[in-house]
C-alpha cells in the first residue's frame, strides 16, 4: 500500500454484536463498525477482527487482512553522487529523489524479501531504471508516460523463497528519473 493508513469497515450477521481487532498481534480499540489505522511503519502487516455477540462469545475464525506498507526513498543509500532529493506535497511522504545522470546507483540491504516494487514518478522525457540484486538485474524499468503520473508502485521481482542482498537501483540514461519508495515485502 502506498500510504500510512489503511481503513476497514466490519459487520457482524448478528445484531449487537461488538468486535475486537488486532494490528500486528496487539490490540486495537475498534469500537464502531469500522477503524482507520494510522502512523503504520513500512513493511508487512497483519489486520483481524472478531465479532464478539451479545453473549460474550467471540468468533473463532477472525476475518484478516495482510497488508504491506512501502518505504520512503530514504531507505535508499546514495551509492554515487547526482541524486537530488526534491520537496513535492504530491509526493510519497511529501519527498523524492531524481537525476538526470547516467550510471548513478541507489541502494539498500534486503533480508528475506519475497517480493520488491519500487515507487516511481512517470511522465513525458523520463528514462530508465535497472533494479539489480547482488550483480543479476532483475529488471529494467521505463518511466516514461504520455502524462504525469505520481507514485506509481510498479513491480519489480517475484521470488520463490525469501531472498537476501544488496538491491541496486541504476539510472540508464541522461533522462531524468525519480525515485519516490520502494517495496520490500516479505509474503
């Protein structure tokens, strides 16, 4: 998800009923029918909530919902020089960082990732952007676009089990490209 706050609305098939909702394993007041999460750190998460009826008896089987949340580009270590990090209200943590120089890299140190997205800025004159791990490019991403397009999460690799090492992000061209987060989930 692309934010810090996830929203839910929750019934119960039997009338009276008052529900109890976790975040992550710890308990969350969700007294109405629905809860609007805020201030969610980066990284997976896992929601439930069980109907309690008007006997006191609380459902087994919770409904859940995993959910991921992405980082800020700041994660990113500057691996070369030319990267600007620019203010933009419509931007991601209200922040992101661009150049227009060939070759610079970003990077940053992945544990027992399953799956990597980055958060990139499209429009018009963008160039590319390969996404490395430990050496093997995992895949080339164009960022340009007929028209504007802010905070655009666009997956990058898939794997098969959990999978460690240095991400690299390498602009390819003298194009501008912008950097606004990046994905690192564990499911």
């Amino acid at each position: 998800m692309v934010g810090r706050k996830a929203s839910y609305v929750f019934d119960s098939s039997q009338s009276g009923s008052t529900f109890e909702c976790t975040i992550d394993g710890s308990d969350v007041p969700c007294a109405t029918k629905s809860l609007v999460l805020r201030k969610l750190k980066p990284g997976d998460h896992v929601f439930t909530v069980a109907a309690r009826n008007g006997d006191g008896v609380v459902d087994a089987t919770p409904a859940r919902a995993r959910f991921s949340v992405v980082y800020n580009e700041r994660v990113l270590a500057r691996s070369t020089r030319g990267w600007k990090t620019v203010k933009n209200r419509e931007a991601y943590k209200n922040t992101f960082v661009t150049t227009s120089r060939r070759g610079r890299v970003l990077s940053v140190d992945v544990e027992d990732v399953r799956r990597v997205a980055l958060l990139v800025i499209k429009d018009k004159g963008l160039g590319r952007l390969a996404v490395s791990l430990d050496g093997k490019r995992l895949k080339v991403l164009p960022t340009k676009a007929k028209r504007l397009k802010v905070s655009r999460l666009k997956r990058v690799a898939k794997f098969s089990r959990p999978t460690s090492g240095t991400l690299t992000i390498r602009s390819l061209d003298k194009k501008p490209v912008a950097i606004d987060g990046i994905g690192l989930f564990h499911r």
